[in-house]
C-alpha cells in the first residue's frame, strides 16, 4: 500500500482551489491529473521582477518593477487608439498604454492620485518612456506578497500562465500542509553524499523549484533542480536495480549440450567466427548454463555478425532439448532472418520456420501443431508470435531483435509463453554507454565490436548534389561490373512544403536511365510487396534499388556495393551509420556516396566529416549523442530510455553513473528495502511512479 504521508500529492487536481472540469481537462494535457504531477514539472522559465530601478533609470525591453503614483487618465479618442494613464515617482514620468481597455475597470485598479506597484516590460515611443498592458497592477499590500522571481509554466490551450501559476502555488501550499501533519519527507539519500553535493532536501528543492528565492533556483544547474533531477534518475535506477536483483534470483531453465551442434554450424559456417563473436557466446553459454534466469543484450555494430551469435545461441538450447522463439519487428526481417538462420542451422540438422501476419488458415495451424508438438526446432516471427493460439512444446529462449522497436508488455508475452525461458534481446544500433544504463540497465551487455574477417573498409565521400551526372555515371559503372546499388531518400511522396527529392521523383529519373533494372521500396508498400522486393534485389533481378529509410533493417544483398545517401545533412548520425551498413557485406570494397545540398551549417558538416572518418558505430553513436542530444538519437526516444521531466540527460549525464552505482549499492546492501534509507527509497519508488519496483519486493 502507498504510505499515508503520499496521499495528499497523490490526491486529484480538482482538489485544490479553482479547479473546475475545464481547467482540469487543460492541467491533464499540460502537466497530469494528480498533485505531484504540478509538482514535479518544473517551470520552463523565470521572470526575474526584482529590478526595482527609479523611472529615471528604466531601460528600455527590460522588465521593471516601479513605484508609481498615478496622475491622469487619457481616455482613448477611438476604438482603434490605445487608452493612456500618465504616472511619475520622484525621479520622472512614464506613460501606461492599453489597447481595448474598459475605462471603467482602469479607473477602479488605477485610481488618479493611487498610489501602485506595476511591473512589466518598459520600452520608449517618440522620447517618452512607457509600458504597455504592465503584467502585473499592485496596491502596496498586494505587493506583499507578489513573486519576485516569477514561474513560467508550458501551457496548453484553455490554461492561461496565470491561471497556472495560481494553481501550482495552491499544489505547493497543500504538500506544505501535509508535511507539517506527516513531518517532513524522509531521506533517501545518504548524509555524506547530500554534504558532498551541497543539495537542499527533496522538500526545500520542491519549494525553490515553484517559490524561487534566486533566479536561477529553478535552471537546469542550480542545486534545488540538481537535486530534483537526481531524485528522478535515481528513482528509475533503483527500480531497475531491483529487476536486475531479481533476475539474478530467478531460476531459470539449465541449458546444458555437449556441443555438437554448435560445432556441426560453427563447420559450415562461410566464414570463422571473429573474437568478440567468440566472446559474446562464450558469455550467453555460461548464462544459459547457469540455474539462474539470463536476461542479456547482444548489441552489435552494423554487420558484426549478431545473427550467426544468435544461431550458436540457438544451436545450444536446441541441443539442450529446448525450442527458440526470435521476434523481430517486421515482415521483411523476419523472413529475412529465416533465410539467414536455416542456412547456419540445417547443417545440424535443426528445422527453422517463421510465422507472421501473412500466415493464416492452414498454415498457420501447421505452424502452430509444429510448435505446440515439438517439430518446431526455432521459429522466427513477429508480433504473430506471442497470440494466444501460439504455444509451445518447451520454449527455452526467447531473443528480441531490434528492442527499440518493442516494448517491455511485449517482451513478456512471449516469455510467458514458457516455463521461465532465457531472454536474449539484440540491437544493431549502437548506444552511448550512459544511455545503455540507462535504457538496458536491468540486462548484462555483450558487445560485438569486430566486423568479420574479409571485409574491407567502406569508401565514404560527401559530394554536393550538383554532381549528379558524375553519379549516374558511377552507378553505370557498378552495373556493368555486375554490382548493385540502394539510393536511400528521406521522402516517400514529392512534397510541396519540403524541398527535398521523394523516392517516387528519384525512381522515375533512374527508371529513365536504367529502365527495369530498377526497383522502389518504401513504408507504405504491403509488407508482401515489400518482401518480394527485397528477395528479387538480393537474387540480382534488379541492379538499383531506390528506396526510404525502410531498408536500414532487413533488406541484406551482399552483392550491393553502392549506396547513396540523398539529403545526407537531414539525416542523423546512428542512422547514416546504419544506412552505411547496407554496403561492405561481402570482400568486394565498397563506397558510401552522402550527397548534400548547400549551405551546410555547422552541425550538418561536423556530421559528415564524422561519417568520412569512421566506421565505428560506438564512436559514432557518442559523437551524435554530444552534437545532438540524448532525445534525437534514432531509437533512444523508442529504445525504453525513459521520459524524464526534471532531468535532462545531456545536461545531467554525470547523475546517472552515480545513481547507477547508488541504487545497485543500495539494493546489494538492503535488497528488501527494508531499512530507514531503504523505507524512504520506496517513497521514492512511489513519487516517480516506479510501482513495479515496490511490486517486485511485495513479490519476494
């Protein structure tokens, strides 16, 4: 149960002051429904109102806060002329301007001979110094208690700035309320590291957050948001703290082979497996022979081989008695990885099908008679996989390729398709390390970091668009050498707002050179059509394949040794990168063409130069990470990294490596959080909405 102490922030809007049905609905979009919700949104940004200069001192486009007496009223001679109050203090004037005003309502907040405080953005007009429609109208009391430092909150349409400001101080005043019943938040953080940081406490951040003593207490920098933000990091760092404890509880299934079918495909493999493949299975093995539960991530560099370490995976627990199920995101995959598999695994004489969408009727029942009986040695196949009339004989290992595209309610669905079955999960988009913590930190991690044996570097060259023919000229070239090439565009239609080349625009030029040796692929193709594209490619029917970013995932044509990257400056690092690794499959030296419209801005040219000098999607993936953000990684926004809204992950980087080791430390020492650090940590749990890690410990 949620404590006590909890209940007052967990309480809906509408139990604060001036909630109505409309103003709710507007809170909901802009912040949530609950009271912690306004809480724990920190302000977009502050309005510093402590400048209090004489008028004689005003600077114009500054905001200012003045002491004014008011003089005389100068009614508007027209609708379409603004209403002016001439105003002075001791030092000079300054002329108040409203457009559309009520005289009457002006006259009762800004009597003549009134004394007031006003506060807004001055500016000059014909040598006069004035302030139009001032934000705020005080009398001295008032002023009292007026925010010298005043919030400013994202809104959404039906909620005004402040209409918000008055609600979060009404949230503010309720949380003070509840602790001065319950006393104040218990600690989670350790003394010593709270003296080190020089951070306020988790109530007194809260309040410096929505009541700002200093104008920078609520900025991304400053100890109280610091703080705030460690709490949010941590918070999710112990929940996955505490998955990982659990999984290294969990028995799983023991998976123990002599070995033989491993050697009977590692024997007909085309190639010899390169170290980091040899390591990453040596550490799946180990895992799968363990009594306890794997849950491991293989992530590889674009053509690392993870595949061929998923088929001596799979080779394993087959040998072990065992049956593996690999789900991948699309049609084209699937069936692109059923090719793959059977190749490596036939020679041990194991049976490999897939099942998607496409399967229906009596094949899908054979599928499903094959697997609930046992014929079925591994089955590839996309969300097809996890419906219900889906069962299995014995599932031992369930691997999820491309994991950014799933989400964790997928994942377990198919593990519950089995007794505890192992869970290996691989991505080919290569993540900072930090984001890997964070997005897998509950997984052990292999790293494919070698390409095989054979392949050569891939050529990359940045040309200007304007070289067009010389590129044509090029792709005649590769086409009599009986090479292929994949034309990549960022648009499907041509578009009247986008200047930029669609696929359809670029498909009807090539066909007029090359005729129908070329072919297209894009998103909005039926997952068949796309399929039988895909195939017809890699056979050698077409010699240009012209297509959207789709093919980043599996379309595989060895023989193409070209690919052409249109518009390469809109495009993002991890995914050139990804794009890049269509070509250099096979020991022919192949060429990456990143074709750029000019003027290039600097970002744009760091990019590609990063991109000429280095094949290393690690490298790459750190290099995108610090150019553009954590949020504009290709699948960190999908990958399960967190939404965050207190922390920002490139401004807070250095949190998340010390919230990693805190809550691994924490869960190591107090596993059931049991003690008065670990009783606060569940409050924690609570606030940031990780509920799942207080279930897992009711859960034993």
């Amino acid at each position: 149960m949620r404590p006590d102490r909890l209940f007052p922030l967990f309480a809906d809007v509408s139990a604060l002051k001036g909630v109505g049905p409309r103003v709710k609905e507007a809170l909901g979009r802009a912040f949530g429904l609950r009271v912690k919700d306004l809480l724990l949104t920190p302000p977009a940004n502050i309005i510093d109102r402590s400048y209090r200069p004489p008028l004689s001192g005003a600077k114009a486009d500054e905001i200012g806060t003045f002491n004014i007496t008011v003089a005389s009223h100068m009614p508007a001679s027209s609708r379409a002329r603004p209403y002016r109050i001439r105003a002075f203090d001791d030092t000079g004037d300054i002329m108040l301007v409203f457009f559309k005003a009520r005289a009457d309502y002006l006259r009762r907040i800004l009597p003549e001979g009134g004394q007031r405080i006003i506060s807004g953005k001055t500016e000059v007009f014909n040598a006069q110094l004035q302030m139009t429609h001032p934000d705020l109208i005080l009398t001295h009391e008032q002023a009292k208690t007026m925010q010298l430092y005043e919030p400013q909150y994202g809104l959404t349409q039906g909620l005004s700035q402040k209409v918000a400001q008055k609600i979060i101080h009404q949230a503010l005043l309720h949380h003070q309320a509840s602790l001065r019943q319950f006393g104040p938040t218990p600690e989670w953080l350790s003394d010593s590291f709270l003296s080190k940081q020089d951070w306020p406490s988790h109530d007194k951040a809260l309040t410096l957050l929505h009541a700002p003593e200093h104008p920078t207490d609520p900025l991304i920098g400053a100890p109280a948001r610091t703080r705030l933000a460690y709490d949010e990091i941590f918070a999710k760092q112990l929940a996955i703290a505490l998955v990982r404890k659990r999984n290294k509880r969990q028995r799983g299934q023991t998976h123990k082979a002599s070995g033989s079918y491993v050697k009977d495909v590692l024997g007909a493999a085309p190639f010899p497996p390169t170290n980091a493949q040899n390591r990453a299975f040596e550490e799946i093995k180990a895992d799968l022979e363990s009594e306890t539960l794997m849950t491991r991530l293989l992530q590889g560099d674009v053509g690392a081989g993870k595949t061929f370490v998923a088929a001596l995976t799979a080779a394993h627990v087959c040998e072990a008695g065992a049956q593996v199920a690999i789900m991948a995101p699309t049609e084209v995959l699937a069936r692109q990885h059923l090719i793959s598999l059977r190749s490596f695994l036939e020679p041990a004489g194991l049976t490999v099908e897939a099942m998607t969408g496409r399967d229906k009727g009596q094949s899908r029942k054979a599928l499903n008679t094959g697997l609930a009986e046992g014929y079925i040695d591994v089955i590839v196949g996309t969300h097809a996989l996890f419906q219900e009339s889906t069962e299995f004989k014995n599932l031992g290992l369930v691997i999820i390729d491309e994991q950014h595209r799933f989400g964790v309610h997928d994942r377990l669905k198919l593990t519950h398709k089995g007794e505890s079955p192992d869970l290996l999960v691989m991505t080919a988009t290569p993540i900072p390390r930090t984001l890997a913590l964070t997005a897998y930190g509950d997984l052990d991690i292999s790293i494919l970091d070698e390409k095989p044996a054979g392949r050569r570097p891939i050529d990359t060259r940045i040309i200007a668009m304007q070289k067009h023919d010389q590129v044509l000229a090029g792709i005649q070239r590769a086409i009599t050498r009986g090479e292929q090439v994949y034309w990549v565009c960022p648009l499907v239609e041509d578009s009247e707002i986008m200047d930029l080349t669609s696929v359809e625009d670029r498909y009807r030029e090539l066909s007029a050179h090359f005729g129908d040796q070329v072919a297209v692929i894009h998103g909005r193709m039926k997952a068949q059509e796309k399929e039988d594209v895909a195939a017809r490619f890699k056979a050698g029917e077409f010699k240009v394949l012209v297509a959207t970013t789709v093919i980043e995932v599996g379309v595989d044509a060895p023989n193409a040794t070209i690919i052409i990257i249109e518009h390469a400056e809109r495009f993002g690092l991890a995914q050139l990168h990804q794009l890049r690794g269509r070509v250099g499959r096979s020991d022919k030296q192949s060429t990456c063409l990143l074709l750029y419209k000019g003027p290039l801005g600097t970002a744009g040219k760091s990019r590609l130069e990063i991109m000429r000098q280095s094949e290393d999607g690690f490298l790459i993936a750190e290099k995108d990470w610090e150019l553009r953000g954590s949020g504009d990684l290709l699948g960190a926004r999908q990958s399960g990294l967190p939404a965050f809204s207190l922390a920002d992950m490139d401004k807070h980087k250095s949190l998340l490596e010390t919230a990693i080791k805190d809550a691994r430390i924490l869960v190591d020492q107090d596993p059931g959080l049991t003690s008065p650090r670990g009783e606060a940590a569940r409050i924690l749990l609570y606030l940031f909405d990780q509920d799942f890690g207080v279930e897992l410990l009711k859960a034993g």
